[in-house]
C-alpha cells in the first residue's frame, strides 16, 4: 500500500511538473509612458494588448503558454526606461517594447548587450532595420524614415512625378522624435530638387504663432508635420489663422479621431495623414474582442477606444509580436529564448493580421518587414485613403541606413 502510494505521488508530481512546464508564461515588458507626454496614445494601445492577450490567452494562450503583459510607467524618460528594463529583466522578461524613441534610444545598448529582444514599432531609430548591425532590435512596421519617404513619394505622384521647386516645408518638436526624419528629407531633397525647410517647434508646442508665421511666408506647396496631440490642435489653428489650406497637411501616423474632435470634424476637412493600421472596428479581431469581451463587460477600458485609431494601432503591433512568439515556440520549443524569439520574428511572411496592417516580411536583414504606408485624408466625416500601401525610395533610405548603423557598429551613437 506505501509503494502505491508513493507510485501515485510521484505519478501525481509528474503530471504536476509537466502542467507547470506547459503553463509557463511568456512574458513580455511593456515599459510606456503612462503619466506625461504619450498619454494620448499609450491607454488605447495598452488597452488593446490586454483585450488582444485575453482573447489569446483563452484559447490556450502561445502555444500553450499563457501571455502575461507586464506593465509600468516610464513618463518618457530615458533612466526610467532603464530602469523599467532592469527590473523587467531581472523578473524574467526577455522581450521588451518602450513605445518612446528618447526611451528606445537610452534602452537600446542595453538591450543589444544583453541580447534581449527590443521592440520599436513606429517609433524610435530608424537604422534600427538593418537587423546585420542592431541584431536585437525590432522595428518592425514602418520607422519615421520609411513613412516620411512615403509622404515624398505621395507627393511626387500629385506633380507628375516631377518635384523640382516644389516648396515643402517641415514643422517638428525640437527633439528626437521630431528631428528623426530630417535626415531622409533631406537627401531627398536633394536628389530630387524640392525646396526643404526645416521649422523647429520647441516643446511643449503650445505656442506655433511664430513658426506658422515663417511657414506662411515660405508658402509652401505642402506641410508635412511631426506633431503629437494637442500640438495638431495649435497646428490646425495656426494654418486657419495664416490662411493656409488644410489640404496641403500631411500629418504623421500619431494623429487620430480625438485630434480631429478637438479640431472639429468640418474644420479638418482636407488634412491628410500616412497611415500605418487599418482604422474602425469592422476587422474580425476587434469584432471578437467585442463579442468575447466588451458584449461581456470583461474590456480593459472604455469601449469608445475601440474607435480610435491607436487601438488598432495596439492590435497591430501586437498581432506581428505575438505571431513571431508563436513562431519562435513553434520552430525552437521551450523553454522559449531570446535566440528563439529572434528566429521567429526573423521568420514572419507576408504577415499582415488578416488585413489589420500591409503585409510584412521581416528576415535577418531586414528588420522593418518592408514599411509600407497610406495616405488618408479626413472627408469631413471619415478617413478616406488616397493612395494604396506604398513602400517609395528603398534605395535612399537603405542607403542612409546603412549610413548611420555603420556609425553605431563603430561606436557611435
């Protein structure tokens, strides 16, 4: 009776072991900001990964381990930030997404050096794609670089292909995620002959009346603004008041239907925006997250989100993450490793969320997955794309890449 015993007790830790090994999350660093300058984007987003990860996690999670999303506030400052990854890491954390390009930026080394897995979807370094040099950081979408190549091509497209004296000017907050893209506009400008200026903005970008008066006197052909939240409301404001048309507007991708209430629907007819995600709640994941979620009253927030723009945003991001885990699990098994993770992502084809973002194909090269974008304009009542998801001037961008991450290699920064 005692051998049985024993026999069914260790039978018992067996299957207890193999429960616990199959139960064993993943676990993945969510280091925002949470309290200061990116609120008006990080709730949505992270409301959507915790929406996206209960409906995941109740069909057996990744391959039979459960998400576990670890969240925690770094207010866009870069020691928080890592601060936020050593403790992270030290829980066990070994993929982790900052949403924050000062933040990216102050991570990255760290991440490189230890080998972990750095997100920085839409945001952050844009040599950051050349996945020879920064092995262990994941761009993976469009970076500023690719989406403001992009806005060139849309605009070449609406003079005939010739942009010679065409007047662009660029209006920006003065720091990193403002300056990010002053690199590819300017080589740009210069292979293909459109007048360039540059109109800094100093934060906190309440006050434009002085850099909308120097746009003014440019009168420019376009204006392709880096602005974030309220900074397009100033925006909107300052171009009615210097008479300039809103349809020569071309916003960054952080721009979304709160702005464009605060604005005013009729007011911001004409703006246009590069698009990274399909917007509304018609795409079959946030219809599941309605019916298994928000019908229930089991959401993670308020359900009006679900019509913005920065929850697919979320969805999306997520989508490409979790599918590269899943990938990583699926080819190297567990326990799961940062060298797994990289495989997986590295593995990802024409991966597009089932129509949630253009389809990406990320490799051992190429870490961005090809960053396509669209223009869309407000109608007065919807987004409407202008053009089909593009991926314009490779060449230039690769070779500006190329460029800067040989800068990194050396030691740079």
């Amino acid at each position: 009776m005692k051998k049985r015993l024993l026999s069914m007790l260790a039978g018992l830790a067996l299957v207890a072991g193999s429960q616990t090994a199959q139960a064993q999350p993943v676990k993945f660093g969510i280091c925002y900001d949470l309290s200061k300058a990116y609120t008006f984007v990080t709730p949505q987003i992270v409301q959507a990964v915790k929406d996206y990860a209960d409906i995941l996690n109740a069909k057996g999670g990744i391959e039979g381990h459960p998400i576990e999303l670890m969240v925690q506030d770094h207010g866009n400052e870069p020691q928080r930030g890592i601060e936020c990854y050593e403790k992270l890491k030290r829980e066990g954390v070994m993929i982790f997404d900052t949403l924050s390009t000062p933040v990216s930026r102050a991570v990255l080394p760290r991440a490189m050096a230890d080998q972990n897995i750095l997100l920085q979807s839409f945001v952050g370094r844009g040599d950051a794609i050349d996945g020879d040099v920064f092995k262990w950081v994941f761009p993976i979408g469009p970076t500023y670089w690719g989406q403001v190549a992009n806005d060139i091509q849309y605009i070449k497209n609406q003079h005939k292909g010739n942009l010679k004296g065409v007047k662009v000017g660029f209006i920006y907050p003065d720091y990193a995620f403002g300056q990010e893209p002053i690199p590819i506009l300017k080589t740009l400008a210069a292979k293909e002959g459109f007048d360039l200026q540059l109109f800094p903005n100093p934060l906190p970008g309440k006050d434009q009346a002085a850099v909308w008066t120097q746009i003014r006197r440019f009168n420019p052909d376009w204006v392709i603004t880096w602005n974030l939240s309220a900074m397009h409301v100033v925006a909107a404001r300052e171009m009615k008041r210097n008479g300039i048309p809103m349809e020569k507007l071309i916003s960054v991708n952080w721009f979304n239907e709160v702005d464009i209430a605060n604005i005013g629907a009729a007011e911001a007819k004409g703006m246009k925006r590069g698009t990274n995600v399909v917007g509304g709640k018609d795409h079959p994941i946030v219809q599941q997250i309605i019916k298994d979620l928000y019908d229930k009253n089991k959401g993670n927030g308020d359900k009006k989100n679900l019509d913005d723009i920065y929850y697919n945003t979320g969805l999306a991001m997520y989508s490409v993450t979790f599918e590269g885990v899943r990938a990583a699990i699926k080819k190297g098994g567990w326990p799961l490793t940062p060298t797994k993770i990289k495989a997986g992502l590295e593995s990802l084809s024409n991966f597009d969320a089932n129509g949630l973002i253009a389809p990406v194909t990320v490799t051992a090269k190429d870490h961005g997955g090809g960053g396509k974008t669209r223009i869309d304009m407000w109608d007065g009542a919807k987004w409407v794309p202008q053009s089909d998801w593009i991926s314009a001037y490779g060449d230039v961008v690769d070779q500006v890449v190329k460029e800067q991450s040989a800068e990194f290699a050396k030691g740079g920064k």
